[in-house]
C-alpha cells in the first residue's frame, strides 16, 4: 500500500512538473497583449462608473466603521 501511494506521488509530482514547465515556456507576446487589455477594459469601467463607485466605497467603510463603533 505504501509503495502504491509514493508511486503516485511520483506520478502526481512529474504531471506538475510537466504542467509547470508547459507554462513556463509558453510564449509571453499573447499574455502582455491580453494583460494590457484587461487593465485598459478595468480602467475604462472604473472611469465610466466612477461616481458610482466611490459612493459604494464610501458605503461599505461607512458601515464598517458603523460596526467597529468607531
């Protein structure tokens, strides 16, 4: 039994080992272009609905301070 569980272990380390190494090497140009536009997409967003968001910021620490008594 012990022997069948290091095993798999071995199996279960060389299957991440493998996954870690795939995307090590895998090429970056496609991630930085897909990065870049969904930080332009989030900042878009929080431009657009600004006021709306810092209301909703204001809200939340207003109720927390509410509940911490402060």
């Amino acid at each position: 039994m012990k022997r069948s569980l290091q095993m798999k272990k071995m199996q279960m380390k060389q299957a991440l080992n493998a996954g870690l190494n795939a995307f090590l090497n895998e090429e970056g140009d496609t991630n930085f272009v897909s990065i870049i536009l969904i930080m332009v997409i989030v900042i878009a967003i929080a431009f657009i609905f600004q006021e709306q968001l810092t209301t909703a910021v204001e809200n939340v620490f207003g109720q927390l301070f509410e509940f911490i008594g402060g």
